[in-house]
C-alpha cells in the first residue's frame, strides 16, 4: 500500500504540473484541445490522490507501525473512531487531506460551473493544479506520508491525547474544508484577471463557493471554540492563540467580501476591492497553514519546527507577488460604474463595516506576527497577549455590532431625514431600554453593558425587518402571519438568512460580554470538606469533596475526583473531573497527563470544574473552580449563525422579479392610452 501511495503522489505530481500549463496555455491562447486536456488533468489528479488516501488510512487501519506516520499517530488500543481522524492528526497526513480535498472541490467546480462562465474554466483548472501540486510538492520531498522505518516497533506512540476528542475529530477537518474551498474563489478571481472579464459575472460563479467557505470556517472556529473549552482545562474558550487567530483571520476578510460583493451588484461599485479581498482571504488561508506548519510560532495547536515551513514561505511570497502584479496591472479596468453618492447611505454602511472588519484583520495579524518581527529585528521573541487583542478589538467589535444594526435600516443611495427617523425609532428605543434596565440592575462594566445594549439595537432592528416583510406579505396575499413569514424567507433566502446570521452574531456577542463577569477559585479539600463560591448572580454554590478513584479504561489510566455539588441549599447532583494518563497497547505511558473537565451548564452560567492534582498520593486534591455566566448562549449563537448561513445557501430562492416567465402564464404589456 505505501508503494502505492508513492505511486499515487508522483501521478498527481505530473498530472498536476501538465494541468496547471495546459490551463494557462489553453486560456490564453484559446486552444481547447489544451483546455481539455486541463480539465481532465484536475480529474485524474483528484483520482490519484483519493488512492493514496485510501493507501494511508489502509495503513493506519491495518497497524502498520512500520510506516513513519502510522507509528506517530496510532497505537494498537486507540479507538476506530480516532483511528480515522489520524488521517489528518499530524503534520503529513493534513497535506494529504489537504491537497485531495481541493482536487475534489476542483473537480465538482469544473463539473458543475455554468457552460457560461466556459471561459474562465481553463485559468480555474490551471490555478487548481498549481495549487495541489504544490502540496504533493511538499509531500514528496519533505513530508512524505508513506515514508518507512528502518525498524518495525511492536506499537505506535498513539494519538495525543487532546486530540482524542469528538471535537478534534470534526474541528480540523472543517477548517481545512473553509481554507481549502477558498482556493475555487481564489482561482475564478485569477481567471477572471487573466481573461479580463471583469464584470459581475465571475462574481456569479464563486457565489456558493464563498458561501461554502465561510460556513465551513464558522462551523470550525465554533467546534475549536468548543474543544478548547472542554478539553484543555483552563477556563475558557478563545484565548488570540496564534493558530485561532490563523483561523479567524480568512473568516474576517471573507465576511468583508460576503458584504461588499452586494454593493458591486447592485451599484457597480467597489470591484478594486472585492477582488482584493478575495485574493488577500486566500493569502491569509495559505499563510495560516504556514503558520500552523512551520513552528515559527508557539501554539498549543501548531506542529513542530519542520523544513516545511520554508516551502510554504517561498510559496507564500510567490504566490502573493504574482496575484498582485496581475492585479496593479488589471486596475484600470476596475473602475466604478457608480460613486459614493451620500455618507448616509446604505452603500457607506456596507463600507464602514468592510473598513471595521479589515481593521480587526489587521490588528489580529499584526498580534500574530508581532513575535517574529520583533525577534527578526531585535533577536528577542516579545510575545503578544490577551490584554492587546482584547484592547483593540472589543472598541472595533462594539463598532461593528452596531453597524449591523444600522446598514438595513439606511436606503440605498442617499437616506432622507424623515425615513431616517421612522426606521431608527424602534431600534434605537429598544437599545435605550434594554441599557437603562442594565444600569438599574446593578450593571457597571461599560463594555460589557454596551454589548448587550448595541444587542438589543440589532435584535429590535432584525425583528422590524421581518415583521414588516411578513405583514407586506399578509396584507398582499390574505396569509397568516406564520406562513407569510416562512414564505417571506423562502422566497427572499439571501436577505432574510443574512438577518438569521446577524441574529447569531449578536447572540455571541451577549455571551462574549458576560465572560466580564467570570470568577475562579483554587482550594485544596480533603475527602468531606466543603468549599463555598459565590455566582456573578447572588447564588451561592457549596462543592463537597467526595472521594479519590483510579481505575483503567481503554488506553488511559484515569485518577477521579468526584464532588457533590449544591446551589442556595438545593441538591444539583455529583460532578466528577479526572486525571488522565494514556498509554500504549504494551502499557507505557504516551504524553503528558491530561485533564478532563467537570461541567454543569445551563442558560444563565456554567459550573466549570478541574481537578489539579492529588498531594502527595493521598485522596487530598486540587481543584479549581469556575463560574462562566452564558457560555451556552455561545453555541446557542453559533448554531443560528450556522443555520442562517444554510438558509443563504439553500438553492432558489431569487427575487421573484428576476425569475424568468414559467410556461402557463401569459404576459400582457399595456402602454398608456
């Protein structure tokens, strides 16, 4: 099967660098034997590197410790359902997935592309090659995934224990789907470049996939958001670690693109920057890889220093010089078709919120990158932390809540006084209030309470969007204002799902404000000793120490501790938190201990516990104990965001006035008389 595998990577290798000349040369010279012969390169690709992913996992599932990467990353006792995830567990295997899924998404975009955009579909087969063969680049002469020992070991180091997760088992692979996917974006922009067709109509073509790449990277930074919280014991679920801000980064700009490509449909306005933001949002997703490959950066999440660092740099710096210079020279045939024609307008809210976006890009960047600059040029590492993100980014964040609120209350081109004073009306009150009731609650964070008014803004305005869609649609067709209101977001998908998106971005943005009001406490109890923590809401908790218990399972031998746990004198169960030391099939210790977090959530807050440690071998442990008010409203808002992004997606659902005339209709024109 390895030799197989290597087959396999050589074939896509040719295959690849044939389609990427085919490609180009096809398109510009207008042959299509060539751009034929591109197209079905991006197939047979596609076909070569499934097979060596079914030659890996054949290995990984076989036990074939005599494989380099299947020693790493399995052992005999680790369970089937990691067994699969080691697929992309270490730093050789993710290649693979990598450069496979994105012949994959090669393939269904030439398969599947309108027969209208058959000219942009040479640069696009061309772009995919490139990119892939790159990858298999890496692979084959860097970090070959079939490479061999010299010896057979009787069992593999196993999979590292943080990641023997449900979540790690679905996080990396809908990050890759998210930074993959951007590379069919990427590749009609550079086509859309190359053949100068620079109207909508490429824009037309990379709709969905847009769309599919950012859901894809929600739904990654969610689950990563998740497993951190957990998995890695300490409080909390986003922390600006550099491969979280990696992550995030493509998620900003593509939002940003997401928001202006509607202003260059409908006005004609702001291609220079869209095609910008698409090509920039590839950049970041490549320069994330690089960052999470190459160890420049400490990561809880990163692999180790490796030489594939240095690939993905030249490829880096390569990749972005030509898609730049293609672009500077492109730039006269960008003009607008329209101006700006009113600072109050909805056109210069979708620009404010675009500028917003870009800034908390930047600023995350530059955080990320701090360390290597700063030991580039002063040879010491100056780490940036929490405090600089948060300190910049939360004014910004507030900034652009409130412009969510705002942009769909504004017209499109120039908004008169009196329209503007009838749609803020609700909104604006509704703020005020849910402020006012704040302050007389007892509430002084100013950010904190600023989140959660600008929130009550944005719900008010959402809410006014679909209870005047849902009247129209009553008071036009005779509907009840339940069916009125699903036909007005069938019908209407990508307006009212963005709403159902802005609706869970405000629900994370309430969750984030309450992490100002989080509590911790450490204390050390004997079995049958009490500690006492108050809650942000007045409860009171009391935590009893129950006992100390050790026993096998599977691959780990756990140490438990187990406490019972009551609220303002009433009994809310046990809650147990463990200690785990994971071992191979032969019973010798892998890793470093791991920590198992005790949980009780609910809506208001959760109880978070974790066990420390044991002294000195006795029943006497460590604990430390959280109070975290709204996480569940974390993911609550996550899954509305998610679902708000699938009704975007959902096929039809045009505006009726673009429809064509179905048969069975007949259509009169009637001039004035």
């Amino acid at each position: 099967m390895t030799v197989l595998g290597n087959l396999a990577l050589w074939v896509a290798f040719l295959v690849g660098i044939w389609g990427a000349l085919t490609g180009f040369m096809g398109g510009l010279l207008g042959r299509a034997d060539l751009q034929q012969s591109a197209r079905h390169a991006v197939f047979a690709m596609c076909a070569a590197l499934l097979t060596a992913v079914f030659a890996l996992e054949w290995a990984l599932f076989h036990h074939d410790f005599n494989v380099e990467y299947v020693a790493a990353y399995t052992s005999r006792n680790l369970p089937i359902f990691y067994t699969w995830s080691a697929l992309y567990a270490g730093q050789k295997g993710s290649l693979l997935f990598w450069a496979s899924v994105l012949s994959v998404f090669g393939s269904l975009a030439l398969t599947f592309t309108s027969r209208r955009h058959a000219p942009l579909l040479p640069y696009v087969a061309g772009v995919v090659c490139a990119v892939a063969a790159f990858f298999v680049t890496v692979m084959l002469f860097a970090a070959n995934p079939f490479a061999r020992l010299a010896f057979t070991p009787l069992d593999g180091n196993g999979l590292n224990p943080q990641l023997q997760n449900p979540g790690m088992v679905f996080h990396p692979p809908m990050l890759y789907l998210g930074y993959i996917s951007m590379t069919i974006p990427y590749a009609f922009a550079m086509a859309a470049l190359l053949s100068r067709r620079l109207d909508t109509d490429w824009l037309v073509a990379i709709r969905k996939w847009t769309l599919v790449s950012w859901l894809f990277l929600s739904i990654g930074l969610l689950l990563g958001m998740w497993w951190a919280y957990v998995e890695l014991g300490w409080g909390g679920y986003w922390a600006w670690d550099p491969v979280e801000n990696a992550a995030l980064l493509p998620w900003l700009t593509m939002t940003a693109f997401l928001h202006s490509v509607m202003i260059q449909e409908k006005r004609g306005m702001l291609k220079k920057w869209n095609l910008a933001l698409v090509i920039g949002s590839w950049l970041l997703s490549v320069m994330g890889t690089f960052i999470t490959r190459s160890g420049v950066i400490s990561s809880v999440h990163s692999f180790t220093q490796s030489p594939v660092g240095y690939y993905f740099l030249v490829f880096l710096i390569l990749a972005a010089a030509a898609s730049f210079t293609l672009y500077a020279r492109r730039l006269p045939l960008l003009d607008a078709e329209a101006r700006l024609e009113s600072m109050v307008s909805r056109e210069a809210s979708f620009l404010f919120n675009n500028l917003l976006l870009v800034g908390i890009a930047f600023s995350v960047l530059w955080g990320t990158l701090f360390p290597i600059l700063s030991e580039l040029v002063q040879g010491t590492k100056v780490t940036v932390g929490p405090p600089f993100f948060n300190q910049v980014n939360i004014p910004l964040g507030l900034a652009l809540l409130a412009l969510t609120g705002i942009g769909p209350l504004i017209a499109w081109r120039r908004a008169s006084l009196p329209n503007l004073k009838r749609q803020f009306a609700v909104p604006l009150t509704t703020g005020g209030f849910v402020g006012l009731i704040l302050l007389v609650g007892g509430m002084r964070d100013g950010w904190a309470l600023m989140a959660i008014a600008l929130a009550g803004f944005v719900a008010a305005t959402v809410g006014q969007e679909f209870a005047r869609g849902a009247r129209a649609r009553h008071r036009q067709y005779g509907e009840p204002y339940a069916l009125a209101l699903a036909r007005l977001v069938g019908r209407n998908r990508r307006r009212y799902g963005g709403y159902i998106v802005h609706t869970g971005i405000l629900i994370l943005f309430v969750a984030f404000a309450g992490m100002a009001f989080k509590t911790e406490t450490q204390v050390t109890l004997r079995p049958g000793e009490r500690a006492t923590i108050r809650s942000p809401y007045g409860w009171t908790y009391r935590l009893t120490h129950l006992g100390i218990s050790q026993y096998d399972a599977l691959n780990r031998q756990v140490t438990a501790a187990t406490l019972e746990v009551e609220r303002d004198g009433k009994r809310l169960g046990v809650m147990t938190t463990e200690k785990r030391q994971h071992v191979d099939g032969l019973g010798r210790p892998t890793f470093q201990p791991s920590t198992e977090v005790g949980i009780r959530s609910d809506l208001r807050e959760d109880l978070y516990i974790v066990l420390g440690g044991v002294v000195n071998g006795t029943e006497q442990a460590v604990f430390r104990f959280t109070i975290n008010p709204l996480v569940w409203w974390v993911w609550y808002g996550g899954v509305v965001l998610v679902l708000g992004g699938l009704v975007v997606m959902w096929p039809g659902g045009g505006s009726p006035a673009v429809k064509r005339v179905q048969a069975g209709y007949a259509v009169r024109l009637v001039g004035k008389q």
